[in-house]
C-alpha cells in the first residue's frame, strides 16, 4: 500500500490548477510538469506507444497477452485540478488506522474534518486516509484516478499470467474547467470503449449524467421620466421578473433530485432599458429536455406578444445554446459495458452504486465523440475543498477493479453479452 501512497503523493504536490479565463490548452504550462512526469512513468513501468501531444494529452499501450482477438479497452483520468480553490502546496496528511473521530487538518486555523458533519468518513474506520492540512485542496480528483490506472498498469506488467488484450491509458488537462475532452484525439486512443475512473465513493459507477443546455434572454426596456410615464415607460427589469415567475415552481436544483430536471437561474442583471436574464435546462430525459427548452420560448413568445403593439419590435430576444448531452444514448446500445464493470466490482465484493449524475463528465462528451465512456469510482471525497480526502483502500480496490475489467474483457465471448448481466438483479427489476 506504500507504493501507492507514494506515487498519490509524488502527483498531488504538483500544482496543476487549470485557468478557466486562458485560451490554452493546458490552460496553465504547470500542468505538462505532472504530464511529463507521467509520460516518463508510463515508460518506466514497461508501457508503449507512449506518447504526448502538443496541447498535453497523455497515451500509452499495454499490449495484448493473449492470441485470440480482444476489443481494445481504455482507461482515463484528468491531470489538472480545480481552480475553486486553492492547489499550490498541497501538504497531505497520512490518517493510518482512522479511528472515526475528529481529524484535526490544522491545529493553527482550527480546521477539523468531522464525521459528526461529513457522515460518509465512518465507513472508513480502521482504514488510511489521505487528507489536506487544511489550506489546499488534495487533488484526489483526479490524482486519486491517475494513481490507480498506473498502479494497475503496472501490476498487469508485472503479473503476466493474468490474461488481458490491449489497453490504452489517457490522461488529459483541463478537465475541471470542461475543456478535458475538446482536444482528446478519440481515433489516435483507438479503443472500442473505454472509463473514466473520476467517480467519488466506492462502488459509483455511472453512465447517466444530463442533457444541458444553457440560455440568455435579453429583455428591452423604455426609459421616461417616472412623472411622465403612464402609458409611455416599459420597465425591462419588471418584465424580466414576469419572465423567471412564469417559470415552474419547485422545478430549481434546489428542490430537485434524482431524475428530476430544472431551470436554475444562474445570472440576472438589468436597468429600465435593458435586462438580461441566464439559466442553464437539466434534464435526463432528452424529450422532457426539449419540452423544457420549448416552454422558455414559448414564455418570451407570450411575453413578446403582450407587448407587441406597445414596443413594435420583439421585446425579449431569446438564444438558447446545448451544452452537453446525456451519455447513456450512446452507452445503452453498448450496455455491456457497464455490465462488464458492475461484474468486476461484484466478483471483488464491492457493491456497485449505480446512479445517474446530475452533471456532466468527460466520459459524456468522449461518447459523443464515438468512444463510449462510463464513469467508474476513484475513491476520494469533498472535491474542490479544504475538506477533500481518499482512503487509501478505496484506491487500492479501484486498482483492482481496473485488473479485473482488463481480465474479463480478455475472457468474455462478446458475441454473447448476455452473459455479463448479473441474473439476479436483473430478473428482480423485471418482477416489479
Ligand atoms: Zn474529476
């Protein structure tokens, strides 16, 4: 477990804070310092084809060992982590044997991580945490994941009995800032499918996340004297306010789980002349998406309506642009994949938790993109914060859920997929 905690360690106090405001990729040159170091790793432990593009993508090969054809897999993390909070100086902290209590990150500043606050920390008693000393992030998310494709990499090419076909490895910058599958070159990866391992606690395995869009509505306005404006003035601000009031109640994320979409209202700004109103539309269901997209126009349209005589022109201008698409489209026809990775964790006794994201990931975009990507646990907790932790048994079973997928991809008839679907849990659905 030494080993693991050391290569986690020699990642994390890099600094690899992405900037969303550069036009770059990386958006920071500090991230190609993790980038080369991983290069230089992957060829030390044995890799091929190891490579790294001019915007920073990191590829590498672990050849076949078998004679029979086996779909290339691949397996994928981010190097870069977020710039929400603060990623210089990551001081970790080694928490062995936790005793379910208070960890006291920072006795100066009086930071605590408390299980009394962050519940999931009791399931951890008796194992090794790795936490922040209170003024950084850790960068688990996604450190914890290069960790784990390389440790597992490596054990495959130091036990060459367990049989796998072709796996490729790839590691990208900027994923926090939602740029970590722009430039990813899909065809150069070559795989038939392929994970992120960028999921939070054990057992997470994901391959439904929203369809997102995001809409401006700009609203016009009529500035008079307020002594003389009956029947002349048209005030934007108060039309921009009917605009968010048309909007269905109780549909916001914050009263909203599960499956559940919504309208959130993430930017308004205005004076008498002009207004301009932001939301972002989630929703799962790609007809309840759209129907959402078209109750927003149709709300301008009424509005646009109302004032037609008075303004002449339309008065709200709506443009409404997609952002992400559910991956499960492109990943049910492909089911077993998924089932593949449930499979694996079952045979290792961890209990799959399968459950849609209310987000987006890399994973979506690259299924977009032609290369069908799950998103699969990393083990850490608290992302973007001073509170972020992983236990070091949580990576060590992603670590071996990776040797697993890479076996039974090596022993599985696809042309029989129905095999990999857990019976069980299946027929059990079915009865309901
Ligand atoms: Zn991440």
């Amino acid at each position: 477990m030494q080993h693991i905690i050391d290569r986690f360690i020699s990642y994390v106090t890099i600094d690899t804070e992405s900037d969303a405001n550069s036009q770059t990729t990386p958006s920071t040159p500090k991230q190609l310092v993790l980038a080369k170091l991983l290069v230089k790793e992957l060829t030390a432990i044995g890799m091929t084809e190891v490579t790294i593009d001019k915007n920073g993508y990191v590829m590498g090969t672990l050849p076949s060992n078998v004679e029979h054809n086996v779909p290339t897999i691949g397996f994928v993390s981010h190097y870069d982590t977020s710039p929400d909070f603060k990623g210089e100086g990551v001081k970790p902290q080694i928490i062995a044997n936790y005793s379910g209590g208070d960890i006291l990150l920072n006795a100066e500043q009086n930071i605590i991580l408390s299980p009394n606050y962050f519940k999931d920390l009791l399931q951890y008693k008796g194992q090794t945490l790795i936490t922040t000393d209170g003024t950084t992030l850790l960068g688990a998310d996604d450190k914890a994941g290069l960790t784990e494709i390389v440790s597992a990499m490596e054990f495959l090419l130091k036990n060459p009995e367990i049989e796998h076909g072709k796996i490729r490895v790839g590691f990208t910058p900027d994923e926090e800032i939602g740029r970590g599958a722009d430039l990813f070159d899909v065809e150069k990866f070559g795989a038939a499918w392929a994970y992120t391992m960028d999921g939070s606690q054990i057992g997470e395995l994901e391959y439904e996340n929203f369809n997102a869009a995001g809409a401006k509505i700009t609203f016009k306005g009529k500035s008079v004297h307020p002594g003389y404006a009956k029947g002349k003035m048209i005030n934007s601000m108060l039309i921009a306010s009917d605009f968010i009031d048309a909007l269905p109640k109780g549909e916001t994320p914050e009263e909203t789980k599960g499956y559940e979409g919504f309208f959130h209202v993430t930017q308004l700004s205005g004076s008498i002349e002009e207004s301009k109103v932001e939301l972002i539309i989630r929703d799962h269901d790609m007809k309840k998406f759209l129907k959402r997209k078209d109750l927003v126009h149709k709300i301008v349209r009424k509005i646009n309506e109302k004032f037609a005589k008075q303004f002449g022109e339309d008065i709200a201008v709506v443009e409404i642009k997609d952002q992400y698409y559910n991956m499960k489209e492109k990943v049910e026809p492909v089911k077993y994949i998924v089932d593949l990775a449930e499979k694996a964790m079952q045979d290792l006794g961890i209990k799959p938790l399968i459950k849609p994201i209310r987000g987006g990931t890399d994973g979506c975009r690259l299924s977009y993109m032609g290369l069908p990507c799950p998103n699969i646990f990393a083990g850490g907790h608290n992302f973007h914060g001073k509170y972020e932790y992983v236990p070091v048994e949580s990576m060590q079973k992603a670590i071996d859920v990776i040797v697993k997928i890479a076996q039974l991809t090596a022993t599985t008839d696809f042309s029989d997929p129905e095999i990999l679907k857990p019976s069980k849990k299946k027929a059990k659905k079915k009865k309901k």
